[in-house]
C-alpha cells in the first residue's frame, strides 16, 4: 500500500516527538490536532506521497496547527530560507492567539529574508483575529524590532476593519509610529479606492502628516496607473497639499516607464519647465538608462534645453555615471563640446567606484582624467582620485601627489589625503603634515584637517600640538581642535590653551573657549576676561564673545551688555557696535527698538551707525532720521552723507525736501543739499 509507508513514519515521529517533547506541551496540544482527515474509504488523506527511504518528518512538521514549541523553533532554524518559508506558511495557519507572541519573539535578527516573511505572514494571520493583542504585543518590543512588523499589521488590519485600524495608528503616541502606522492604513486603502483614501487624508490635523499620506497614496497609484497618479500630483501640487512634491514626481514616472517607456518620456517633456518635470524626466529616463545607457544618455542630450531638461540630463548624468565608470568615460570622451565636457565631469564623483577598485585601477584614472579635463575642473578632479587613490593606499598615494606638479591639482590633491589621514590616522596626519617640504605646502594639509583632528584627534593629538616647536602646526589646528573641546570640557581645553608656547595660537584658541564660555556663563567668563587677560587682548576678546553670543541669541547678548565692567579697560562702543550688527541683522525693528532706549554717548553712536547702515538701504528716510540723533559731530556728519548719497540715487526730490525741512544746523545742511543738487544736474 503505497500510504503504508507514511503511517510507519508519523508513528516513529509521534513516539519520538513523546519521548523528546516537554510533558506540558504535549498534552496541551488538542488530540483532534494530530488526527489526519479520512478518505470515504477509511484511508487516510495524505498531502505528499513520500517514498520508501525518504526522512522520517517529525509530527510538529506533518500536522501544522500543533502549536509553538523549542523543538520546532530549533528544527526552523536548522532549514534552508526557502524550507523556513514553506514551514512557517504551513504552521502559521493553525495558530491560536497565545502562539504568535512566542514565534514573533524567536524571530532571529540576523535572518533579514526569513524576518520579513515571517512578519507578513504573522501581520495577516494575527490581525485577523486580534489586532488590538498583536499592537500591544508589539509595544513591548525594542523600536527597531517593532519598526516593520507594525506597518504589515497596520496593512493587513485595514484590509479586515479599516475605521478601527486607522482609529488605533491615529492613537499611537510616538509621532514616528503613528505617521508609518497611518501611512500603512491610507495605502492599502489607496490601492482599492484612492478616492476613499484622498477623503481619510483631508481629516487629518498634522500638514505635515498629510502630505506623507498624500505621497503614499500616490505611489501606490503609480504602480498601477502612473497617468492617474499623476493627476493627483497635479491636483495635491496646486492645493499646497503636496510636499516633497519633486520626489513623488519621479516616482510616478519612474512606474510609467517601467510599462511604456517612450510614452513616459513624452509626457515628462510635455510638462511645463519646472523642478517637477526635472524629476519626472529623471525618473522616466532611469528604465532606459539602466538598459542602455549611451542610447539613452545620446537621446537625453539631443533635446532641445530649457531649464528642466538641462537640469534633468545633469541630474541623469550624476546617478548613471557615478554607478558605471566604463559608460561614464565613453560619453564623456564623445563629447566634443568642452563646455558640456567639464559639465558632464563635474558630478562625476570618484569616491563612489573607489570601494572596490584596487589601487592600480584607481591610479589609472589620473592619465584619463587629464586627457579630458583642463583648468580648475581638472585640478578638482585629481584631488578627487588622490583622494581615493589614499583611502586604498595611502603611503603610495602621499608618494604619488608628491611626485606631481606644483599646482592647484597637486594642493587639491594634499588637502584630499590630509583630510582623509586626519579621520584615520590623527597622529600620522600631523607627522606627514610636519614632513612636508614647503611652507605653503605645510600650512594646506594642516587647514585641511582641523574639523576632522577636532572630531577625531583625542588626546594623542592634542598632546602632539602642545608640545610641537612647530608655530604654524599650533596656529593652524589649535583654534579648531579647540571648537568641539570646549563645548563638553571647557576647564580641560582651556588649561590645555593656556599652555600652547605660540601666542598667537594661544589668543586665538582662548576667543573659541570664550565664544562659548559667555552664552552659558556670563559673569564667569566676562570675569575671567577682566582678570587674566592681558589689557591689549581684553576688548579684541569681549567684542568678538559678544558678536558671536549675539549672533546666537541677540536678546540674551543686549541683556548681557548689562554685565560690563565699568571700566576703561574696556571699549563699549566697540562691543556695542558688535552686538548691534547681529541684532539688525536678525530682527531690525526689535533691534532699533533697543537702540532707541539707550543713553547719549559713544555707545549709543556706534549702535546706530551700524542701524543706518543696514536700515539706509531699503528706507533712506528712516536712515537719515536716525543719522540726526548721532551725537557725535563727525560720526553724524558722515552718518548723514553715507544715508543721502544712497537717498538722492532713488529720489533726489524727497532727499532735498528732508534736508531742507530738517532741524540740523545751516553749516550742516550746505554739504548735503550741493550734494544732491549735483546729483539733480547730472540726472538732467
């Protein structure tokens, strides 16, 4: 009997999944389970007729809602991703409520393939029956593990009962989850009745949600009609509902293409010049270019250029070249122009093909590039290869670019391997740096590696500056190293300052300490300046802490001006000026508002002098009002010239009757009125 077989088979498995099998979980099990269906005949009903030899299957993998046990865990983890697939297919379906939380837990991060199956497979089941158990279940898990698995139940849930399931995202309190969670829910919507999704998104409160939404309605029209999906980017465009709105465009053609190209491209040409047709052009050409690149790159570049196309055959150029070396060069040497040439050349990225490129491979770049590029283009470009010619090789590639050339390729290409040293290596770095012959040369490798020897130096390379007798070494890095330093340790970076032997490293790196010191601690600072400083740094110092805690946050910098010490030390005028730049920069009404409280005299002068300058260019007449309140003589006589010279430009009429009309004193007037009437004369 061709099924006599089989049962000798489950009957070994049953007595040895007995033997093997925890007591409590072989008799939880329902006996009905391990019963197989019947013939009419009496026979048992078998799924696979399984011949003699073959291997004996276990009873958890014959009957396949026999619960979660270690056992079968262990027996998934010993199969094949495809074997996993059809087991976990077979079991998921016999799951009671209390099974999904075990398997979901014993998901193994490191399967990727096996995770995402198992999470679409459990989604669907587990939604079906209790969503609500599954969504608190999740809740309980690390955010990464729980990222996916929420969206595919969110999907699968609205597919059952989609006014609980959007009810429920709408709930989750991390704005993150509920934006996927709601995107999930409007999607499988969208893919029936986008008309039903649109009206789900109007009633949602967060613009910026409901523009997510938007899109994912979007693409998920795309991929079944492109020419509807591009309606509604037009329409949602027009609305202001739409953002990112350059995206969803490329998205949709990029779906149209995939089922008609030509006509894709047609209709992206069609669109009016715009940021949008750049990106619908983009998306429409990726198809074709992906197939065949230089037909397609030729066609790209035969159009006819307005704006978007230019923008779009740049945009083509940047994702196919930077992918496929071997095109990018052939249509580069095909273009005749020079001008397209270094166009094309200029988002040409080297880095992107270095990874996997030997260094021999990489080198043989240099003669190409220089056999296609001139001028600043190339030099920028060599920096470009030496740059990955290092990250291959750098003792070849420092080798190589002192082999070149004096020359801006040959400093491009020193910036390029000192920047990529000081990541690395920050005490090779600084030894290479101090190797370098020449001066000019010394002092480019060092202002190419500051930010990264800040970021990445520590304290091997902090001690290597302090005790270098290399002047420029201190002055070039100090200062930047000193930037990040003092925003976590400022004590530690500051002792670390007064110690550089070179004083103009030491200066300059005490204004970054101080730069931050003052917005956080302003008395301490400001007394630390009064006290420790010497007299010819104090006010160099206290304006430039001032200018830059303005820049920050003005109205906590003018409050601070009330914390000077009165004192002759310090030049308030200077500071005041400082402080008044930032602010008319940032908000010039609040800013002439503050102004406008403060005291006769040389502070109050400097404050405005910088308002009219900024103020005379757009309302000469505020500017020249202001300009009368100078107390100072000269500095308002010059204030009052600067502001009519810009006046009479615009209207030479309403600058004459001001100063006809104003309370300034005759001898005062005279120069101005000539002024203009000058300016009257050479008009006529």
């Amino acid at each position: 009997m061709k099924w006599l077989p089989l049962v000798v088979a489950l009957a070994v498995g049953l007595a040895g999944g007995f033997v093997l099998s925890p007591q409590h979980e072989w008799t939880s099990r329902s006996s009905t389970a391990l019963e197989s269906p019947l013939a009419e005949d009496g026979s048992p009903v078998l799924p696979v007729e399984v011949e003699a030899g073959a291997p004996v299957a276990s009873d958890e993998e014959i009957v396949p809602n026999s619960g979660i046990s270690e056992a079968w865990l262990a027996s998934l983890k010993s199969k094949s991703q495809f074997d996993q697939i059809g087991a976990l297919h077979a079991r998921v379906q016999g799951l009671s409520d209390e099974d999904f939380p075990k398997l979901l837990d014993s998901m193994d991060d490191s399967n990727q393939v096996t995770n995402w199956v198992m999470g679409s497979l459990l989604a669907t089941k587990w939604a079906e029956s209790d969503p609500q158990g599954m969504l608190a279940h999740l809740e309980s898990m690390p955010q990464q593990k729980r990222w996916g698995m929420q969206h595919a139940l969110f999907g699968s849930w609205a597919k059952t009962d989609v006014n609980a399931a959007y009810a429920a995202a709408a709930a989750l309190g991390d704005s993150s989850m509920r934006n996927s969670a709601m995107q999930a829910v409007v999607r499988t919507v969208a893919a029936e009745s986008p008309t039903r999704a649109m009206e789900m998104v109007q009633q949602m409160d967060d613009r910026r949600l409901r523009s997510h939404a938007v899109q994912a309605i979007i693409r998920t029209v795309a991929a079944k009609d492109p020419q509807e999906a591009l309606r509604l980017a037009d329409e949602q465009t027009d609305s202001g509902q739409l953002r990112n709105a350059q995206y969803v465009y490329s998205q949709i053609f990029s779906q149209w293409a995939m089922k008609d190209g030509a006509a894709a491209r047609q209709a992206a040409l069609a669109m009016q010049d715009s940021p949008m047709k750049v990106q619908a052009l983009s998306g429409a050409m990726q198809e074709w270019v992906a197939s065949e690149p230089m037909e397609a790159l030729k066609w790209l570049d035969s159009l006819p250029v307005d704006g978007s196309v230019y923008n779009s055959r740049k945009e083509v150029f940047r994702r196919l070249l930077n992918q496929d070396l071997d095109t990018a060069k052939t249509f580069i040497e095909s273009e005749a122009d020079p001008v397209q040439r270094r166009d094309i050349l200029s988002n040409l990225h080297f880095q992107s093909f270095a990874w996997n490129k030997s260094y021999e491979e990489i080198e043989s770049l240099f003669d190409w590039v220089g056999s296609v590029a001139t001028g600043s283009t190339y030099d920028q470009k060599v920096g470009d290869v030496v740059r990955s010619m290092a990250e291959a090789d750098p003792n070849r590639a420092m080798e190589f670019m002192q082999q070149m050339r004096p020359g801006s390729a040959r400093m491009n290409a020193l910036s390029s391997i000192a920047s990529m040293m000081a990541e690395r290596d920050p005490a090779g770095a600084l030894a290479f740096a101090q190797s370098l012959e020449y001066e000019d040369e010394r002092e480019r490798a060092l202002g190419s590696m500051g930010w990264q020897l800040s970021r990445n130096g520590g304290e091997a390379a902090r001690a290597l500056i302090l005790n270098s007798e290399d002047p420029m070494l201190q002055r070039k890095v100090a200062s930047q190293m000193v930037g990040e330093w003092t925003k976590y340790d400022r004590q530690g970076a500051l002792a670390w300052v007064e110690s550089l032997s070179d004083e103009q490293a030491r200066n300059s790196s005490v204004g970054q300490v101080l730069n931050h010191w003052i917005q956080s601690e302003p008395s301490e600072a400001i007394s630390y300046m009064v006290n420790d400083l010497p007299e010819n740094r104090l006010s160099s110092n206290l304006s430039s802490a001032y200018s830059q805690w303005a820049r920050q946050d003005p109205e906590a910098a003018v409050a601070g001006l009330a914390q000077l010490p009165d004192s002759e030390k310090v030049k308030e005028a200077d500071i005041y000026n400082r402080v008044a730049q930032a602010y008319v920069q940032h908000d010039p009404m609040a800013a002439s508002e503050w102004i406008s409280t403060l005291d006769d005299g040389p502070a109050r002068d400097a404050s405005v002098k910088t308002l009219v300058g900024n103020i005379s260019k757009t309302d000469p007449e505020a500017g020249f009002i202001w300009s009368e309140t100078i107390a100072d003589a000269d500095a308002r006589k010059n204030s009052l010239r600067q502001t009519v010279q810009k006046w009479v430009k615009d209207d030479p009429d309403a600058a004459y009757d001001a100063v006809s009309d104003s309370k300034m004193a005759a001898v005062e007037k005279e120069p101005l009125l000539k002024l203009i009437n000058r300016r009257r004369e050479n008009n006529h």
